[in-house]
C-alpha cells in the first residue's frame, strides 16, 4: 500500500491515468468508474491506481469553497471494498481501501492493481482513462485490452483453445442468455463490431490464436468433453454407506455450463433437498438445504482443475453427501487461512457464474454454504483442505 510519505507527494499532482481524486462520498458510480479504469490500465502502466477521497482537483483537503472536510467513515469503506466482492465489477479488482489521518484531516485512499485479465466491467461497462480523459472503451481500445490479456494471459481458462475455432460455439446461448446479462443494455444495441471481438472482450475468444478460450468452451461450447474430457459431474447414488454399496442412480451433468447450471439447481431442489416430517403436524424439515448443495457445487465448478481429466464426483451416500473436485487449494488460499482467504483458479469462470446470477457474491459461496446449513439444524460440514490435487467436503443429512 502507499505511504503517507508517497500519498501527500500525489496531492498536488493533476489527475492522471493513475490518479483521480474527489471530495464526494455519494457517487459510488464515480467511484466504481474509477476503480474499473485503474483495473484495466488502457495505458499499460503497470502501476496500480488511486483513488483519493477526501481532497479537491487542486489537493485541498476537503471542499475548497467552504472548508468542510469530507467524513471519512466505517461505512465508506466498507462500501469501497465491496467493489471486490459484490458483483458490479467482473473480475473482481485487486484492491486495497485505507484510511489515512493527517493534521490537515482523513483521507480514503483505494489501491487498484492493474488486472491480468482485462477488460475489467463494471455494470457491464468497460472503463477507462487515458491521461485525464475517462469514459468507456471503444472497439479498438477492448481490442487492445483483449491482446493485452492475450500476452499475460496465466490462468487456464483464459488459454486458448488451441483446435477449436468460432464454430465451436453455441453463438445462440451467448447472445441469447449471455451478452444481455454481461453487457450494458445501451452498449449492447449500439454495438456494430463483428462477433469474434464481441466474443474476445468478454474473455471467451482468443484473437491472437484465433480460437476460443476454454473458459468459452465451457460456458457456451457445442461438445465441451471434445476438449476437455474432465469437464462433467458425475452424480451417484448409493444404497448404503459406501461407494463399494449398490447404486440406484447415476448421472451425468455434461455440456456447456450456462445449461448445465440450470439443469443442476433444478436437480438439487427436486432431487437432492428432501422434505421430511418427523411428526405428524410439525413442520417440514430438510434434509440437505438446497441453497447450501448448489453453492457447494458452484464452489467445486468454478474452483476445478480443468486440466485434469478427472469429473466433479457428487456422490450421496444414505448418511451423507460428498463433493469432489479436481484441484486443491490455490493460490493465496491455504489450509490454514481457508475458507476466509480466497482465489481463483478460473477468474473468468467465476466471472461467468457470477454474471448469469448463479454466485451473488464473490468469495463467499463456501461460507453461504455453511450458514445454510446451520440454519437448517444440520451437522457442520467437513472439508479436505490438505491434498494437493483434489478438494472434497461432506455434507451430512440432518437426522
């Protein structure tokens, strides 16, 4: 994070495209606009951004008509940091909120690293600055943010797909369901440029290999176990405790997965989330909470290691359900820290999830999960943080 010493040098400074500055504490859409532009870094900087709330254009501490300082609260940070987590802004931005107390008076300072994977939206809209300009990219400026994710490019399921080409996907699901829920409606009937572009600055298409992504493959494609053979959740169920028990029935949960969710919550509530009585005139309870299953399982699908040919196992034994997934912890989670330090193994995946309204939160699916099921009276879940290719947790049934 910034030092005082550094913060204080930036003040006087004229706004940039790594600095903006404003003594409003009501215009959140300013504050995300900014954020959003830091994140995408149109210049290439390479420098994080910051946004300074509490100071005037000219770095006057408050307003500079009257003098008023601007309150620097709980609850304004607390509404900046929700920029990470909250959904407005796919993917979620790298960012640090602090407070700083000077004689002058308080200061918010947020820290926005630029994104590996631009561009960066929020509400549907991708932001940008070049010098003291700020507004919305243009078709050659998210080509540009679409090459420049190309080059750096590190997470899997930003790679190409290297075989595939346009033909690959299903270009109905992703104008049909898709770009009405990920882009700005205005933005979306405006918009004149040819489909593969459309397709590249949602990170689904690679323009340098001029294939799609297998984040697009996964999302939208025709045949996704063409390419990737693991990309599948195998659902069984035993008749007893074991998996060397009989089973009475095994599915398949395969094809693109903005289908395939759908199809899965549905199974979840009708087949999974059981209601019993266990008296005569009492109410109804549940066996598993479906909202604690379907997160768990949107967990285990944007978290997989889809370089692994191995599915997703579902398995419900009589006392207990077990979800499987390739792919242990990753990045800055640990056994140590989980489940409240979190990382994406598969941003855009998440992204994905998130902008069709499977996820309402980022990072928070497995405590949902867990807070489902405590409400429900049920046993608390184990999780198998410590192997380093696999993570599994068991849910089990309420007695």
């Amino acid at each position: 994070m910034i030092t005082d010493e550094q913060l204080l040098a930036l003040l006087p400074q004229l706004e940039n495209e790594r600095v903006e500055k404003t003594i409003s504490v009501n215009d959140t859409n300013k504050f995300g606009e900014a954020i959003c532009s830091f994140a995408n870094d149109l210049g290439a900087t390479g420098q994080p951004g910051y946004l300074i709330i509490g100071v005037a254009d000219n770095g006057t501490f408050g307003n500079p008509k009257t003098g008023e300082l601007t309150p620097i609260t709980e609850q304004l940070l607390q509404q900046l940091m929700d920029f990470r987590t909250d959904g407005r802004m796919v993917p979620p931005p790298a960012m640090v909120v602090k407070k700083f107390s000077f004689p002058q008076g308080d200061l918010a300072v947020v820290e926005v690293q630029p994104s590996p994977v631009p561009p960066v939206r929020f509400k549907g809209k991708v932001c940008i600055r070049i010098g003291q300009r700020k507004g919305v990219a243009n078709e050659a400026e998210e080509r540009i943010l679409s090459e420049k994710r190309s080059v750096y490019a590190k997470t899997y399921d930003v790679q190409p797909t290297l075989g595939s080409s346009l033909s690959d996907l299903s270009i109905d699901i992703l104008k049909l369901t898709y770009l009405p829920s990920a882009i700005d409606p205005e933005i979306l009937a405006a918009n004149g440029r040819e489909l593969k572009q459309q397709v590249a600055s949602l990170k689904f298409y690679d323009l340098r290999s001029d294939a799609p992504t297998n984040a697009g493959i996964l999302m939208f494609g025709t045949n996704p176990l063409f390419y990737l053979p693991g990309a599948y959740i195998q659902y069984v169920k035993f008749k007893g405790n074991d998996e060397v028990s009989d089973f009475e029935t095994e599915v398949r949960f395969e094809g693109d997965l903005t289908t395939q969710l759908r199809v899965i919550n549905d199974f979840v509530k009708t087949q999974i989330a059981r209601r019993v009585q266990r008296k005569l005139g009492e109410d109804y309870e549940e066996a598993y909470p479906a909202s604690a299953i379907q997160e768990l399982l949107y967990n285990a699908i944007v978290h997989r290691d889809y370089e692994s040919n191995a599915p997703i196992k579902f398995y419900e034994f009589d006392d207990r359900i077990e979800i499987t997934n390739p792919g242990g912890l990753y990045g800055n989670a640990r056994p140590e820290n989980f489940p409240n330090t979190n990382d994406y193994r598969n941003p855009t995946l998440a992204e994905a999830v998130k902008t069709l309204g499977f996820i309402n939160r980022f990072n928070v699916g497995v405590k949902r999960a867990k807070a489902a099921l405590q409400k429900n009276g049920s046993p608390e879940p184990t999780f198998i943080i410590h192997e380093a290719t696999s993570f599994g947790v068991i849910v089990y049934k309420k007695l």
